[in-house]
C-alpha cells in the first residue's frame, strides 16, 4: 500500500497461483506464454505512482481523505479475469492509449452508483439490490472518472513512455467490448480506495499485453535511471557567464588613525600624514588577494602583485 498501513482484510483475495509480480508463468503446451516481459518490477513501480495520485481524483468526489494503495499486479488471460469478476454490476470503460492500444478501467457498480448519490447530493448510499443496469447518470460518472484518470495515467507513464489516454463508451458487459477476446493476455493493476474507516474499494485497469510491447524495453529496463552526462554546450555556456563576472578590486595604501579633536579642526589645505611600507594589500570585496607595489604603468598608478593569499583549499573553494 502507497499511503498508510494495511491489513489481509483490505486486499482482495487472488487464489491463482502464480499471478503476482514475481511468480512464474509458464503457460500451457501449445500456448504462447502470457508474459513476454519477465520481470515487471518497473510496471509495479508505475503503478505505485499511480496509486498517490489516484486521493487526488476521490477526494473530491468522496468528500473525505482517503488512502490508496497500488495492488500487486498479475499477468492472466481476459477470460479468466472476467471469471474472477463474476457476474455482478460492472462497467467496463476502454481507455485509448495514444500512441497504439486500448487499456480497460474496470469499476465495481455499487462504487459508480455510491459516487453517483454523493454527487447529488446524498449520503453515498447504493440502492438494494443494484440495478441489472446503469442509468445514462451513472453512465455519464463513469465517463467522469475516465476523464479524471486520463491526466494521473499519462503522468505516471511520462517517465517511461509519452502516452496519452482517452475514454471511450462505457459497457456494463465485457462482452461488449471491441478488441478484446477472451484469450488475450492482459497485465492487470489493481488499486485500492478506502474513505475513513470504510473497506476499500477497487478499481483495476487492465493493459492488453499486445498493446504494451511496443513499450517492452522501457518496461523492462531498470526502475533508477543512470545518471546522464551534463550537456557539453550548457556546461561550456555557464563556464563562459561565470567567467565574466566582475569584481571589484581595491588597494588599501594606509589607514591612518586620528583622535576626534584633530577630525573636528581639519580644514582645506591641512595634511594627514600617512606611512606604508612596501608592500600594499589587494583587496577582492573583502578577501584579501595578495600583496604588490606601487608604481606606474602606462602613464598611470598600478600595483604589480608580489604575492598572493591562496588558501589552503585553492581558489576552488
């Protein structure tokens, strides 16, 4: 779970074997093997960003805080997953995933007809028993969701692919669905909800194996990223700017120390006498550069350095 702790009771029960991230599917003879990816550490990582993102679409629509949670993901083909469903109120609702493929989101009814009510208006209650059908309401709040989701989905996958979704018609029958056939292999995420101190909810979305192999090498390359090289002309541009910072630089001939009684009597013409050695100090703002002489250059006052005051570190630091 992404965003609190949670129990067995929350998650919902898979009996399959084998169908979590880690397990093994080795199909059966004269089948192709459902998973051609191997290992999906990087899809479950996908999901898991999902799944933060996901309080900030039922929040609203919940009227309360509630945490969310990305389930582990299984590999299995349509058919079965629509037998894991069983048959109660379902809707099914494709969402176009550009470029290429269709993805599913698949929302339990009572959780649409719940939101439904809140959306009204009322205490979020569901009727009983539910409907063998949804109303065009509830039709057009599963269309709302899809439009709600379509922005997080695209964000989570920004970092491995540039996709963009879109939602289709809703079916309360996956039967009805085009372009799905019951022995595709499809990647199913699943991700809880939970208001306050209610059972969760689930909402999965469903990922035709076909439609994600022509993102297969970003799906299995690994989840942290190399780091990468700064841009040469960048780092050529920024050397040259720092380059040309300007500093001012200044001399300290002598600073001679008088009482206030000879400061207050001074007037045009007076002298103040002045002694120093050698050596003068150059001043960088107030660091100390060096020591150098006083002299003349081309016609007018100029300091040649005789020494400088490197620290220990080097300019560097």
């Amino acid at each position: 779970m992404v965003n609190a702790a949670t129990t067995s009771a929350d998650r919902r029960t898979r009996s399959r074997a084998g169908s979590g991230v880690d397990g093994a599917d080795h199909g059966v003879l004269g089948q192709g093997k459902l998973n051609p990816f191997g290992d999906l550490h990087t899809l479950q990582h996908l999901s898991a960003r999902l799944a933060r993102s996901l309080r900030g679409v039922f929040e609203p629509l919940l009227r309360q805080e509630c945490r969310t949670f990305a389930e582990p993901l299984s590999v299995q083909r349509f058919a079965d997953y629509r037998a894991e469903r069983g048959d109660g109120l379902t809707a099914w609702l494709p969402l176009s995933m550009q470029p290429g493929g269709t993805a599913v989101a698949v929302f339990d009814g009572g959780f649409v007809l719940e939101l439904l009510d809140l959306f009204f208006g009322g205490t979020g209650a569901a009727p009983q028993p539910l409907p063998a059908e949804f109303s065009p309401a509830a039709e057009a709040m599963v269309a709302r969701l899809g439009t709600l989701l379509a922005a997080p989905l695209a964000a989570a996958w920004e970092p491995l692919s540039p996709l963009s979704f879109s939602p289709g018609r809703v079916e309360a029958s996956a039967a009805m669905l085009s372009g799905v056939d019951g022995e595709d292999a499809m990647v199913v995420t699943r991700f809880g909800i939970a208001a306050g101190t209610a059972r969760p909810v689930f909402l999965d979305i469903v990922y035709p194996v076909a439609a994600l192999k022509p993102h297969g090498s970003a799906l299995t390359g690994k989840v942290v990223s190399k780091p990468v090289e700064p841009d040469a002309a960048w780092r050529t541009g920024l050397t040259r700017a720092a380059m040309n910072v300007r500093f001012p630089v200044r001399s300290v001939l002598a600073e001679p120390v008088v009482p206030l009684s000879v400061l207050i009597n001074l007037k045009p013409g007076d002298v103040i006498p002045i002694s120093f050695g050698a050596e003068v100090p150059v001043m960088v703002g107030r660091d100390r550069l060096g020591f150098g002489t006083v002299g003349t250059a081309n016609g007018q006052a100029a300091i040649r350095l005789t020494s400088l005051a490197i620290p220990p570190e080097g300019f560097d630091a």
